[in-house]
C-alpha cells in the first residue's frame, strides 16, 4: 500500500507541471510552448496535463495569477496594516522576493514582451495587471515626503524593476538586491526622502 495520499499525489504533480511552464514559458513563451511538451517533460501524457489544468489559457492563468503575483499580492496587502509604510521598503521586498526566484521573473518577463500583441492570450492580464498594481499600492497610506505624486512614484518604480530585472537576467550571477539598491538613489534622493525610506 502506497504512503502518498492521493491528495499528495495531486499536488506533486501539479507543482511538476508548474514547474516545468515556468521553464518552458521563460525559455520559449507562450506560443512556443506545447500542452505536449509540458506532458513529456512531466511523464504524463497530454490529456492528462489537461486534467490538472483544464486549457493553456488555464495553465497559463495559473503561473502568472496564483503561482507569481501570489507572494508579492500578500506582501503589499500585509504593508496595510503597517503604522509607517514606506514606499522603498515596499519595492526593496518585492526585489528580495524575485531575486530568490529567477526563473519566475524569467517566464514573467517573456510574456510580458509576447503580450504586447493584442491577440495574445495574456495581453490584458498585463494590462490590467500595471493598473491593479499601483491602484492597490495607492491604497496604502504611505509615509511619504510632502508633495510626492505616490501614484507616479510607484508607476516609475514599477517600470524602473522592470527594467533592472532584465538587466538581472541578461547578466547572470548578478545581486539583483544590490541592483536595486543602486536604483534607490535616483527615485528617492536625498535629502528629499531623508527618513522615508
């Protein structure tokens, strides 16, 4: 008799299947990537990835929504309940956050590129995902310099770890935190955010 619970079994072979999108995602994206591929690379067969995750789409719904944005989504919300959120603190977790997990941002950052096409699958989940972001940021009550913009900040934050994430990636063996850290100096210079970050 088996010790592994059918439960356990499900979820192993889940997480085989997400691992194995991630890397295929990140390496070739969305349409260079095939249910069948995912089958092979896991030792199921096609039909049977499908039964975990019911399309592509659905695949690829679940590595961006509920296996990426999963632990950066818990941090921002947890900075709500904080008596003096700062904004720098707030992107220096997201960064410790990636930096542990380069082949998510990998597969994050090929189909963001791919999705520029309208007609791609995932086209309005980064979209929309921009907009969600900084709307769910500016719902934290930030400590913050007088007279700063915190919707233009984050935007220009959020853009700025985009970028230096491809940076990151395109140079192996780099400390994506210290990367990060010498991005600070220009969204937040001194002595304007003197105590704010």
């Amino acid at each position: 008799m088996s010790s592994t619970s059918p439960t356990t079994q499900t979820d192993d072979r889940r997480n085989a299947i997400i691992e194995a999108t991630v890397e295929s995602f990140g390496k070739l994206g969305y349409y260079g990537t095939s249910l069948q591929r995912i089958a092979t690379e896991v030792g199921l067969t096609k039909a049977g990835v499908l039964h975990y995750v019911g399309s592509k789409e659905g695949l690829l719904s679940l590595v961006l929504s509920e296996v990426y944005d999963k632990e950066t989504v818990a941090l921002t919300a947890g900075m709500v309940t904080e008596e003096r959120p700062l904004i720098p603190d707030m992107l220096r977790r997201v960064v410790a956050v990636n930096a542990k997990r380069p082949s998510l941002v990998h597969m994050f950052s090929t189909l963001s590129a791919e999705a520029l096409d309208p007609d791609h699958p995932a086209h309005a989940y980064f979209a929309d995902r921009e907009r969600q972001t900084v709307a769910n940021a500016q719902n934290i009550n930030w400590f913050v310099p007088d007279n700063v913009n915190v919707e233009h900040i984050l935007q220009a934050s959020f853009a700025m770890m985009d970028g230096i994430q491809l940076r990151w990636l395109r140079s192996p063996g780099q400390d994506l935190n210290a990367m990060w850290a010498d991005c600070e100096a220009a969204l937040f210079p001194l002595p304007q955010w003197n105590g704010y970050r």
